[in-house]
C-alpha cells in the first residue's frame, strides 16, 4: 500500500497519498506493540509523505506529528516549521534547536528559513547570564542577536548571531566566541578568543566552515578587529603568514600553495611586490 502512496505522491496527486499514508498510521497506531514491528517502515514513510505534502503545500498547517516523521527519516526541511511552532508556543531554546538541527545539516532552504524567520521573528537581542546592577551583561553570558545588518569582515559579508562568552557593563570585553551569519555560499562562521569595546581585540583565531573543501581559518593579533602584527591565514588552500598594518598586509611574509612552490616576498597594502618574490628551497 505504501508503494501506491509514493507513486500518488510523486506524480502530484497528493489527496490520494495522504489518504492511504493515513491508513497505513492508523492501523500501526492500533497494532499492539509487540507486534508492530513489521509495520514500521511503511509507517515511517507514511509520516515522510504526510510531512513533505505538508511542507510543500501547506507549510504553515502541517501537524507536528507529521513534520516529525518527516524528520525522523531525514526531511531536513521539516526543521524549520517545527522550530516556527515551538517559537510560536513561546519555546525558544525548542525552537533554536530545530532551527539549529535544519541548518547544521547543510540544507539550504532550511539554513535560509532559519536566518529569515529567526532574525526577523525576534524583535529585539535576547541575553542570557550575569548583569551588573544596571541590568547590563556583565560576567558570562550569552547574548542572541536579531536584525542586525551584514558588513564586511575579513573579505566576509557577515552579521552578528550569537555571543558566549564574558561581559564588562553592556560591552563583549575578555575571553568570548562569536558565531555568525555568513553569505557567500558558506555554512558557518565562528570568532573566539580576545575582545574589549565590543570588538575582537588581541590573540583571536576566525574559522570559517566551506561546504567543500577545508575550512578557511584566520589566526591573527587584532586591535580593534582589525589585523596587526603577524598573522597566518589558510584561504581555498593558499597559507599565508605575513605581518598586517591597518588591517592589510604589510611587510615580509611566506606563501605556500600546497603540492605547489612556496615563496617568501612583500606585501605592500595588501599587493605582493613581483620583485620580493623569492622560491623556498627544501632539502
């Protein structure tokens, strides 16, 4: 029976599949436990048809029971409308959780679904933590922020998300971790390690996670999030360690190119000098 409710589904005719996915739940619903079992797979894909259907035609309407069917078998996309019920039921930690799951797997109208409707249904930052006696973070906390506007970092065009880590009267200030929104076709973006006045300030390490390939990383000195000093960064397998001026590089430093030649050279506002260009041997 359950073959027929894939073909109905497949083809569009979804009236008829939810009527036989919803006999195929009734009667598991109805077998005694014990004897259940051979019914389960066609129950699971009864749930996975109910809940698609329900996300492509109704989205707002599905049933919870039917999304987490869906989910259970890898519907990803169920994510989002479960975490929407949960927020609108005033669970917020159930409804990150399912926003959370959805976007960690990688699906993309998830991950959108969850950026859209997470920044645009909080109307304002929501802390959780110690706050001095003004009511301002203050210690350890954890801050999550809605409808702040994307800038460019790092050559990233990013937004605020989510901060862990220690406060000092209303202002990111000692040890914390950041998380971000990222466009681009990247999945995820995370700072952790110095801040004061609410930027990255000191010893900092930026990891960036690529759908494929490895992650792009950069470990820096910054003052007042921008690059000083020295620095490595790893960008679409190019390794680079050079000394940063305002946030550029400046100065002499090595490039590696994986199974290619490394070279040292210099970099003036970020333009490698053709004329500094010089191979690394190895013995």
């Amino acid at each position: 029976m359950i073959e027929k409710a894939e073909l109905y589904y497949r083809i569009g005719n979804y009236p008829e599949a939810e009527i036989i996915c919803k006999r195929i739940i009734d009667k598991y619903k109805s077998t005694p436990i014990a004897d259940a079992e051979p019914l389960q797979d066609s129950a699971a894909k009864a749930y996975y048809i109910l809940g698609a259907i329900n996300f492509k035609r109704f989205r707002d309407r599905a049933s919870k029971e039917d999304l987490k069917g869906a989910l259970a078998l890898g519907e990803y996309k169920a994510c989002f409308l479960l975490g929407k019920m949960a927020y609108e039921e005033g669970d917020l930690e159930l409804a990150l959780n399912y926003w959370r799951k959805g976007t960690e797997q990688g699906d993309e109208l998830c991950a959108d679904a969850y950026n859209d409707h997470y920044r645009d249904s909080i109307e304002s930052d929501i802390y959780e933590g110690e706050t001095d006696e003004d009511g301002l973070p203050h210690g350890l906390g954890k801050m999550d922020y809605a409808h702040t506007a994307h800038s460019n970092w790092l050559g990233y065009s990013v937004a605020q998300k989510r901060y862990v880590g220690q406060w000092y009267h209303g202002v990111k200030c000692g040890e914390g971790k950041m998380f971000y929104f990222i466009e681009g076709g990247y999945e995820k973006m995370t700072y952790f390690g110095r801040w004061a006045d609410d930027l990255p300030n000191g010893r900092g390490e930026v990891r960036v996670e690529r759908p494929k390939g490895d992650d792009n990383s950069h470990l820096h000195e910054f003052v007042g999030g921008k690059r000083e000093g020295w620095g490595v960064e790893i960008v679409d397998g190019v390794e680079i360690g050079c000394t940063w001026k305002a946030d550029r590089k400046n100065g002499r430093g090595i490039c590696s190119m994986g199974y290619q030649e490394s070279f040292r050279g210099e970099w003036v506002d970020d333009v490698l000098i053709p004329e500094s260009v010089t191979p690394v041997t190895t013995k």
